[in-house]
C-alpha cells in the first residue's frame, strides 16, 4: 500500500532514513517525535510510504514551496528516497515517487525536482523511469560546512 505517512510511522521511517543515512546523528525521543509532529502537520510536506504487511518498505520526502512565478503555482521538491534493501527490486521506489509526483500535480504545482547523488547512476534509471529528466535544469547543491 502506498500512502501519506502518519504519526504511528515514525519508528518505521527513522529505520529507513537510517538505511539510507547511516551516519546522521539518532534521534529518539521526545525530540524526534516533536520534529515527526511538525513535519506530519505541516501542510506543505508529506512523506510517503509504501508498506507491506505492516513494515514500512520504501519512501520519499515531497515538499511544497509558494512561488510568486509560474501564476504562483508552487513547486515541489522530493527528498530522501529509499528502499529498504529487505524490499528492493520490486518497483516500490517509482510506486512511492508517483505517488508523490501525482499529489503535487494535485496540489497545482507547476513542476517537481529531485535531487540525487551524482554517482547513483542505479537510482537515477529508476527517476527516469517515472518521468523526471536531468537535461532539463541543473541542479547545485551547498552544504552547510559542519555537515559534509
């Protein structure tokens, strides 16, 4: 089942963020349900999900941004995609990513973006396969200094 993650998941997707992030700081607790809460109700993002019976297998992060351009039609941004590797090769990556490209089309965006490692030439035959194309735009990226 694909779907919009919801406060039960927290546990479920830090196990795939940690998948995909092996060496960011854990968070437990009070703090990371705080921060869960905050990103569940935040209108503008949604983490979607794709579960198979009762685990979280794969997801994506899909952000909103206003715009002011494009009849201030907002743009979105897709982060953070992972599979579990328990459940990989089994189209659960394009199942999470079209969802998420279709909620955006829902909800008037104008385009969506994704940005991914240079070097994850695997991941990027799977974005192309839902239709995202790199020879459109160029993508940079800056990290904060203490976080590279």
């Amino acid at each position: 089942m694909i779907r919009v993650a919801v406060v039960d998941d927290l546990l479920g997707v830090l196990s795939l963020y940690k998948e995909l992030r092996p060496n960011d700081e854990v968070l437990e607790g009070d703090f990371a349900r705080e921060k869960w809460a905050e990103i569940i109700n935040d209108e503008q993002t949604f983490i979607i999900v794709a579960e198979i019976d009762g685990l979280l297998a794969s997801s994506c992060a899909l952000t909103l941004n206003k715009s002011i351009a494009n009849g201030a039609r907002p743009y979105a941004l897709i982060e953070h995609v992972i599979t579990s590797n328990q459940f990989r090769r089994q189209g659960l990556s394009a199942k999470v990513l079209s969802f998420a490209i279709d909620l955006a089309w829902q909800k008037g965006c104008c385009k969506v973006m994704l940005l991914s490692g240079a070097q994850l030439s695997g991941a990027h035959a799977v974005y192309e396969s839902v239709g995202f194309n790199a020879d459109i735009e160029k993508g940079f990226v800056i990290k904060h200094p203490q976080l590279r």
